[in-house]
C-alpha cells in the first residue's frame, strides 16, 4: 500500500488545484483582505456558490466570546446572514477580524474589517500662502571658487556630497539656514568642516575643507544651499472640533533635488490668487499669487505627506460659500460621476465649479487616486 501513497498525493494535489480554479472558490478567494466603513454603513459579500454549499458557510468575528464565563465582546461590526451571502454593519468605530468558516470550523478566507466615525469639516478652497522650513539645509547645486590662478575649486563635491543631502550639522551644531553654516566657516576657515548629513535614510558625516574666494573676500565650500520653500496652495478642509486643516493634496517637494521636504517649522497664511499657469502634458499648471500677511487665516505646519500638508490654524475658518459643515467622504465611499470643486483663481473670492470624476484608481497611495474633468461652462 505503502507504494501507492506518491500518487495518492499527487491526485490530492490535482484535486486542490482543480477546486482552487473554479468560479465558485475564486469568487470566495479573490474577496478582499482589508474593507474600510463608515459607522452606519452596510456591505454585502456575495457568494456564488450553490445553495446547499452556502449553508455551511459561516463569516464569523473572530475572538467573540461563545463562553458565559468570558468577557463580553462588543463588536464595531454586526454580521447577518441573507440566501446571498452575508451583510455587514458598521455600529461602532473600531476593528475587527471576520473569518468564512466550513462547517463552523474549517477556515477559508480572513477579512479585516476597520469601522470608522462620521466627521463633518469646513470646505475649503481658501487660498493660502505656505512657508515652509526644512530640517536641514538641502545640497541643491555646486558653486565653483575660482582659485587665484583662475582655476574652479569644488571641497564640498570633490569630498562626497551629493545634490539633495541635508546638512543637519556643522561642527557639532544645528544647521537651520545658510546663514548658519557660513558663520560657522568664517569662524573655522583655517580649519575641515565636519558635517552631519542625511542621505536618503542614512546618516553620514564628511570633513570637507574650505578654499578662500577672492571674488567675495571669504572662505567657502562650494555650495548652492535652500533652507525653505514658499508657495501658495489651496485649503482641503477645516476641522472645528480641533482646529487641524488639510491643503494641498500633495507633497512638497525640492524643485531643484525632487526630494521631499522634512517638516522643521512652517506656517500658512492667506494669499492672493494674480494669475493661472495653465498645465500642460507631463508639467503640472501653478497658480501665481502674494501673500496676504494682515490674513486672518493663519496657522502652523506639522507634516509634509504625500496626501499633502497638515496643521492647526489660530482662528475659526469659515467658507463663505458654503454655510454648513459637510461630512468626510472616505476613498473608498467615491465614486465616478459629477462632483464640484471649489478653489480661488482670481483674487481671494472662493468660486464653485463643476467637475466630472472620471476614473478612480482605490489602491493608489500617493495621493493620486482620481482623475477629474472640469466640466464648467465658464472654463
């Protein structure tokens, strides 16, 4: 008997891989791992099995307690069953592990499930000014030192540096601007400077001598330095119950390096909207506008991410187009159709438009994940 168990084996093999290539079990297999909803919201998993089969199916919550002697368990998710399938109900803010189970023991398939609360915001499309600080200073170019005998003199590129190192450090103390760094060569020009950078994830230290520039009388490294950004961008929301807003949609990059820009301090300030330059394919547009320094819309900045900036504002932020606070809509609640989209392109006055979403792209996560098509008849 013994000689027949290989092949007994291999028949096993081919019948799994059989069951795992029908509809039925793709349909149950290709369900996803992960499912966010909002407290009150329904969802339905459909099973495309046959009747006699979907009886023995089970979605449970995982961990529930089934003991008088346990702790009770409250879940954030109620689970009913239907001739379908099975329909889930957000109740509370919270998580919460649903197992499908053949005949009550036998698992098949994990979901996650996150329910998450109801929040009404302020609309934005108020018009800011951001001014943003980075940690460090950031490497965006090489300045050559002509030497006496006309010669360029690179120390800073020719010991190791790179266009988009952060120079956290010099001598042993915090670099927060340029002015800080030639400072501390003019006091050390006979002397290596002992820089600490910040390469990508790595942090590196490099001495890096200076060479006198007769040009402007001083001892230098050879470098092209920016310690900030300034822009202007649009407002996304106003929370009133923290004070926390959301503007611009995406991160803030180095226009020279490409790198993004580590949050050390900035603010936001309201700005004036002078003109538009309209996108073109593969260059995004830009609007062109000064800052507005007796605004009273101003606030601090806290992070630089890839969905865009976050802050807390000083005062009360109110869209004057739009009265009443509107709740959230989550990514996954979005759908293609008509929409609006309210910004400034002239001035400070906020305007309406109407946009059509056309394509929505769910598993993006750098903050692109739409396309939309203004349809307004104004533009």
């Amino acid at each position: 008997m013994s000689k027949y168990r290989p092949y007994f084996g291999f028949i096993l093999v081919i019948l799994f891989i059989s069951l795992c290539l029908t509809p039925q079990t793709k349909s149950i297999l290709s369900l996803p791992p992960y499912q966010k909803m909002v407290v009150g919201e329904t969802s339905n998993i459909i099973l495309s099995l046959p009747e006699i089969l979907t009886e023995k199916i089970n979605l449970e919550i995982k961990n529930s307690a089934s003991s008088v002697l346990a702790l009770p368990f409250d879940p954030p998710v109620t689970i009913n069953k239907e001739p379908t399938g099975f329909k889930i109900i957000a109740l509370k803010p919270g998580k919460a592990e649903m197992q499908l189970k053949l005949w009550g023991y036998i698992p098949i398939k994990s979901i996650e499930v996150e329910s998450i609360s109801n929040q009404r915001v302020v609309v934005g499309g108020h018009s800011i000014g951001v001014l943003l600080q980075s940690k460090g200073i950031m490497v965006v170019g090489f300045a050559p030192i002509i030497g006496m005998e006309g010669e360029k003199i690179y120390p800073a590129r020719d010991y190791g540096l790179q266009i988009g190192d952060l120079i956290m450090k010099a001598n042993n103390k915090e670099i927060k601007s340029e002015n800080d760094l030639a400072r501390i060569i003019d006091k050390n020009k006979d002397e290596k400077i002992i820089l600490e950078i910040k390469r990508s994830d790595k942090n590196i230290t490099i001495a890096v001598p200076t060479a006198y520039c007769p040009e402007t009388n001083r001892h230098r490294i050879g470098l092209f330095v920016r310690d900030g950004i300034t822009g202007v961008g649009t407002l996304t929301f106003w929370d009133p119950q923290t004070g926390y807003y959301a503007a611009l949609g995406h991160i803030i990059i180095d226009a020279d390096t490409k790198k993004s820009i580590n949050v050390l301090e900035g603010k936001i300030i309201s700005a004036s909207i002078q003109t538009v330059k309209a996108g073109q394919p593969g260059k995004p547009g830009e609007k062109i506008g000064v800052f507005n320094e007796d605004s009273s819309l101003s606030g601090n900045i806290l992070k630089n991410s890839c969905n865009g900036i976050y802050g807390q504002t000083d005062k009360k932020i109110e869209n004057p187009k739009i009265k009443y606070q509107m709740e959230i809509g989550y990514a996954h609640q979005v759908v293609t159709g008509p929409a609006e989209m309210y910004t400034v392109v002239n001035g400070v006055e906020i305007e309406k438009f109407a946009v059509n979403i056309e394509k929505i792209y769910p598993g993006r996560e750098n903050g692109k994940g739409m396309v939309i098509k203004v349809t307004d008849p104004g533009y």
